[in-house]
C-alpha cells in the first residue's frame, strides 16, 4: 500500500522515487516483519494463555518433551502477520507473483488453523482428518498450475522448470506440469510440517530458506543478472524478493519467542502456511529441483519418515514383525532418542541448512 500511495509522488517529492527500488522495499519489508513479530508477539502469546490454547504433547514422542505441554500454540499466526503485512505495505499489489504466493500461503494458513483449531479448542485428537489436508494441498496446487498457465506473464515459460548445475537447461513438462506443482506443494507443505517437532528449528530453517529466495528473485527479474548467470529471466519475480525478505524476517521474529525453551510453537497454522510458501516460490522462480538442496534439511526430515514406514512394512512382509530404521521418525527425533540436547540438534541443523543454502547458490556458477 506505501508503495501504490508513494510512488506515484515521485513527480512532486524527489525522496519518493527510492520507492522504485526491490532492494529498499526489501529491506524495509524485513525491518517491518521483525518490529510486527516483537509487538504482536507477546501479545498473541498471553492471549493463547489466556484462551488456554496450548500444545498437547503426543504419549508416543520422547520423553523428554512432556515437560512441554501446555505451551502455546496456532504461534504461525504470528509468521503470517509479520510476512503478509510488510508485503501489502511495501510490495506492488498488481505483480502477478505477488498475488500468487499471498493466496498460496492464506490458503494453507487457513487450512492449517483449521486444524489447529480442531485439534487445541475442539480438543479432537487428530486434528483435520489428512485426506482432508491434502485435498487442500492438491486443490492449492491446481489452482496455482493453472493461475500459470493461464497468466501471460508466464507465457514464454510456464510449463519449464531449470535443471541445478547446467547452463540453459530446463525440462519441459508441458500440461502435465500442473501435476508438477501440486508435487511440489504438498511436498514442502508437508516437509515443513515434519520438521516442526523441535524448539526453533523449523522457524530457523525457514529464514534461512527465506534469504536464499530473497537473492534468487532478485536475480531473476534483472536481466542483467540472469543473462550474466545463465539462468531464466523471470521479468516481474523481482518483487517476490519483498515477500522473502519479509517471511525471513517474520520467521526471525517469531524465533525470538520460539528459541529454545519456546515460549509458543508455530503449529499448523504456520508450518503448513511457510512450506506452501516456499514451494510456491520455486515453482514461480522455476528452481522447484533445486528446492531440493535449499531444503535440504526439509527434504531429509521428510525422507525419514518415508523410510521408516517403509522399512517397517518391509521388515514385516519378511519377518513377520516390523522394525525400525531409525530410533525414531522424523529424524531429529532418531538423534534426541541417542541423547543429543534439543539444542545441540537445532543449531546444528541450522549449520546443515546454511551449508545447503551456499550449496544451492553455488549451483549458479558451477555449470
């Protein structure tokens, strides 16, 4: 909104054309997110307490999480105020990506209030049932396959996706591409899903995957940039760098409060919300393969529990009885149950995830 009410002065206040500038309006989205995230914070917090919307610990996790019950919780709320206001303040409301990742990340915001709302005030122990979770995801994932095709923004490319360590190579998948992003969608929706299981360690993860589409979008709507890289020019995605500018500073904010001992936990609300985001966004920006290796850590959490069950099934068929690959599923789990500190395993996944983030960058010149 400051940038339509602004911008438009420029003809009268000189000051007014900083406005033009991505790298300004993503900075300040930035500032923005983490000041919304320290003054709404603790408030959204007494207000959980008070409304006594807290976290039930599941009987059949570790131990050493049952001094965590009663924690509050749905603290995504937080993630979505301090991502989407900077956003409508500082971005430009007509860009076409913009719009794109704002309806992706309210849909799943809702959709995961939902069952936070199920799950911690109608105390129903499942929460949303999951057929009903992916239908969201899926239904998401088509409207915003089809929003592409239909966009001549995304005339040139739509159906493309770029290959990580090649030059001018990408795989077109043609009509089947809309398939391709509710992949994608649910994939990093659900990802982001799992790995929220300890203190901070999502929210960290996802600032980091954050600043890593920061720099991406930026360099995607310059021509220059791109052409000097090798990689798609995507005229208009520069403005996606103000949506990651201002989810790496809402997940920041929001890690103030959710540090190691959390003082709320994200929830659904938020988990499901960050992971569309961040899917949407490699699909806008054409990098969904190499949302492999910025999501690193995502991405191995998930494959965890996929092995697991699998192995267990497996070792079943065979034996009769199922067995365990890991101690226990997601995999930060498996290293609690070896007796890492929580903290111990969140900061060091954190190091995992930047060693990826600078792995996926480096992808731009090793070609």
């Amino acid at each position: 909104m400051l940038y339509h009410l602004l911008y438009p002065l420029k003809n009268y206040v000189s000051g007014l054309n900083i406005f033009q500038y991505i790298t300004f309006r993503s900075a300040s989205a930035a500032i923005t997110a983490l000041l919304i995230s320290f003054i709404i914070g603790p408030r959204i917090i007494s207000f959980l307490k008070k409304k006594q919307i807290l976290e039930e610990i599941r009987g059949d996790g570790p131990e050493s999480h049952h001094h965590k019950k009663g924690t509050p919780t749905m603290g995504g709320i937080i993630i979505l105020g301090a991502a989407i206001l900077p956003t409508l303040l500082w971005a430009n409301l007509t860009n076409t990506y913009i719009l794109i990742i704002l309806v992706a990340t309210l849909w799943m915001g809702i959709m995961g209030f939902i069952d936070d709302y199920l799950k911690n005030i109608k105390k129903m122990r499942k929460g949303l049932i999951a057929r009903y979770k992916f239908l969201g995801q899926i239904l998401l994932g088509l409207l915003i396959g089809i929003w592409i095709f239909l966009s001549p923004e995304f005339s040139n490319f739509r159906s493309v996706t770029s290959v990580p360590f090649f030059k001018n190579l990408e795989i077109d998948f043609g009509i089947a591409y809309i398939g391709w992003v509710v992949l994608v969608i649910t994939a990093s929706s659900n990802a982001v899903n799992l790995t929220d299981g300890l203190d901070g360690l999502a929210a960290g993860l996802l600032a980091i995957c954050a600043v890593v589409f920061a720099a991406i979008a930026y360099i995607s709507g310059r021509v220059d940039f791109s052409n000097y890289l090798n990689i798609i020019y995507l005229p208009g995605a520069g403005e996606l760098t103000i949506f990651a500018a201002s989810m790496a500073g809402a997940c920041l904010g929001f890690l103030w409060f959710n540090a190691p001992p959390a003082q709320i936990f994200m929830g659904d609300t938020g988990s499901l919300a960050t992971g569309a985001a961040i899917g949407t966004m490699a699909i806008l920006l054409k990098k969904e393969l190499l949302l492999i290796i910025i999501g690193g850590v995502f991405v191995w959490e998930a494959l965890s529990v996929m092995l697991q069950l699998a192995y267990f099934r497996y070792s079943k068929i065979k034996t009769g009885s199922g067995r365990r690959l890991f101690n226990m599923a997601p995999i930060h789990h498996h290293y609690e149950l070896k007796g890492w500190k929580e903290s111990q395993i969140v900061i060091r996944f954190w190091i995992i995830g930047i060693l990826f983030a600078l792995m996926s960058l480096s992808t731009f010149k090793i070609r």
